[in-house]
C-alpha cells in the first residue's frame, strides 16, 4: 500500500470533533449566541426540575456586613488607634468608613429576618404555590437573604454573575439553584421572569439598575400583572432619589410612585408583600 494511502487511513480512524464539543469554538466570538441560548435554556430546565416556577427577589449592596462582624471590624479599628497602628492623619477616615459600615449592617439583620419570614410563610403553602427566595447570589444583602431563607429550612436561589471583583456564591444558596452567568441582560431576565415580588435594600449601581429596569417594565407594561416593589430604608432612599421632583418636573405621573412602597420595618414589609400578592392571585382567581 501507498505510504501516503496508509498515513490518510491511520489519520481518518481519529475521530474528528464535534462542533459542539469544540471549547475553543464555543468560547469564541462567532459562538456568543449559542452562549446566550444556553443562559436561556438551561436553568429553565433547572428551574422545572426544583419546582420553582414563583419567587421573590431581594437584591442590595455586595459591601454591607452582618452586624457582628462590623461591630468587630469598628473594634479592631478602635484598638489601632488607641495602640497608634493607625496614623493620626489617616484617623478620621479609618473611624467614619467603619462607623459608616456599622450602620448600614442593620440592613443585612433586616434582610435576613425578611427572608426568613417569607419563607416560613411560604413552607406552609402547597407546593405548587410556594415562592422562593431569590438573590444575586453574592455577599452582603444577598448573602443575608439566600442565609435566612436557609435557616428557615428552605430553597433559595443564587443569580451569579462572572465579575473580575466582590462577586462570589455565597454558601446558603441550595446547590441545584446556584447559577454563575455570564451576560447581565440574561440574569435581568430570570430576576424578572419568576418573580411575584422585589424588595431593593441599600445599594450602588447594581442595585440602581435593577430596581429602575423593573419599574420602566413595569411602568411600560411589559410586565404582566402587578409585581409589589419594596425599597427598605427610607433614610438612605429618599436621600438619593428625589421621587418628588421627578413628579414635579413631569419625568414620571404621580401614578408611578404607586409602584413603590418605601418602609423601614420587616413587619411591615412582611404584611405589605403577603397581603399584596394574596390580593393578585385573587384576581386571577375572578
């Protein structure tokens, strides 16, 4: 036989790969849209298999501690300056940024204790009826959320994103709902998708932007139905969003402020979010 007759057969006995097995091809630029179909497709599938078909999202700050671990972080501040590790110069920074973080950890309490609520609440309907917690997947807020979802002895979801900095999985996110994404526009589409109900703690621009995309969607009616929308801490709220000047300058109707309801009590965001969604299934039930 021909050696270059012998050299073709030897090469075609290796099977040559599959595109879909191809990594270099799929994490290539021509290949995006299948990444984005399977951002799509695959934790719908998860989804059904968990039996979580409602949720409510609470989404806040990556930055804000538990209270003990910033009561910790002021003490440990404290010691420096009184053992002079710390500059006199660099004092006031050091005592107010830790100061600053104290404070705001009253939000991580708040989560957790929401959370906790709304889920034990949630155990003690059918199945079928259930709502999850579902969070951003990270530290701070949503680790305070996906935490007392935990320790009431429920699922909670974890919407993970691929970001170079803060963003990792928290560990009381049930395994088979912790997804890590890529693309942000996919992740606003499963936040908004399942979700019953939103309650904005405390944040920077994550949290900005997904709580003024829900409320365009909202407004424009490209949400169906009525979906509560909850900004907990008046104090920080009202401070950087002049609702009122929006009304007054004609950006909104003082119609769109009735998507929102701002409170400062767990109680009363508990009773506001029942109440709310036991009042749209009825409707759906006339």
């Amino acid at each position: 036989m021909n050696k270059n007759i012998e050299a073709q057969t030897s090469d075609l006995e290796v099977l040559p790969k599959k595109a879909y097995k191809n990594l270099s091809f799929l994490k290539s630029t021509k290949a995006r849209i299948i990444r984005i179909l399977c951002e799509l497709i695959e934790p719908k599938d998860r989804f059904k298999e968990a039996g979580v078909e409602n949720t409510i999202v609470l989404f806040g700050s990556a930055r804000i501690l538990p209270p003990d671990k910033a009561k910790e972080r002021l003490k440990l501040i404290k010691y420096k300056i009184d053992t002079k590790v710390i500059s006199s110069t660099d004092i006031p920074k050091e005592k107010e940024e830790a100061e600053r973080i104290l404070k705001a950890s009253i939000y991580y309490q708040a989560a957790y204790d929401l959370s906790k609520k709304l889920t034990e609440w949630s155990l003690s309907l059918k199945p079928k009826s259930r709502l999850h917690i579902c969070s951003g997947g990270g530290p701070g807020i949503m680790e305070a959320a996906n935490k007392g979802a935990y320790e009431a002895n429920g699922k909670s979801i974890g919407l993970g994103i691929s970001l170079p900095f803060e963003q990792s999985l928290n560990p009381f996110i049930s395994k088979e709902l912790a997804f890590e994404f890529k693309y942000f526009f996919i992740r606003k589409y499963w936040f908004v998708l399942l979700a019953k109900a939103l309650v904005a703690f405390p944040g920077g621009f994550g949290t900005l932007d997904e709580l003024f995309e829900t409320l365009t969607l909202m407004q424009t009616e490209k949400i169906r139905g009525k979906t509560p929308i909850i900004l907990f801490g008046s104090e920080f709220w009202k401070s950087i969003i002049n609702w009122d000047s929006l009304v007054n300058w004609g950006m909104i109707s003082k119609e769109d402020l009735d998507l929102i309801y701002i409170t400062d009590s767990v109680e009363d965001a508990f009773n506001f979010l029942i109440t709310s969604i036991e009042k749209i299934n009825q409707e759906k039930l006339v």
